[in-house]
C-alpha cells in the first residue's frame, strides 16, 4: 500500500484524537508536565531552551543525531535547571 499525504494525516489525526480522549484524567496545577524535544537545531533549540526554563514543564528527554548538538544541550538544560 503506497502511503499518501491523506492517508498520512487522517492517520494521525486519529492517533492524536485517541490520545487525547485515552487520558483519563485532569492534570492538577501544581504538576508538571514532561516534554522531549526532537531535533535541537534552529527551532528545537529555542523550544529546549523555553521548556527547560519554564517552572511548568520538565524537558525529560532529548534526540538529535549530532552528537555535538547533543551536549551542548545537555549543559544548556544543566544550566537552566541547576
């Protein structure tokens, strides 16, 4: 079966809407909320380095295929967490 853009985005859709209506419960406002961010060059970047200063979220998790990107975020996240 040749995947189109249609059927990629109705896909999706469907997994996000499964997803949200899956969770069960409300979040409390003294709880943060986990976030990973995937390829930490340009827009990344920015979006690491806001959701790691922020007392809202915890950046849990990072991916990017340089290695170098890698760690420079990691002492960024170091630096903005303590």
């Amino acid at each position: 079966m040749e995947l189109t853009r249609r059927h990629f985005l109705s896909a999706s859709t469907a997994v996000i809407a499964a997803g949200m209506t899956a969770q069960g419960r409300v979040w409390g406002a003294n709880e943060k909320i986990g976030v990973c961010v995937i390829g930490l060059n340009g827009r990344g970047n920015s979006h690491m380095e806001g959701f790691s200063k922020s007392t809202d979220s915890d950046v849990v998790a990072v991916c990017d295929v340089d290695s170098r990107v890698l760690e420079r975020a990691a002492k960024s996240i170091e630096k903005n967490t303590g």
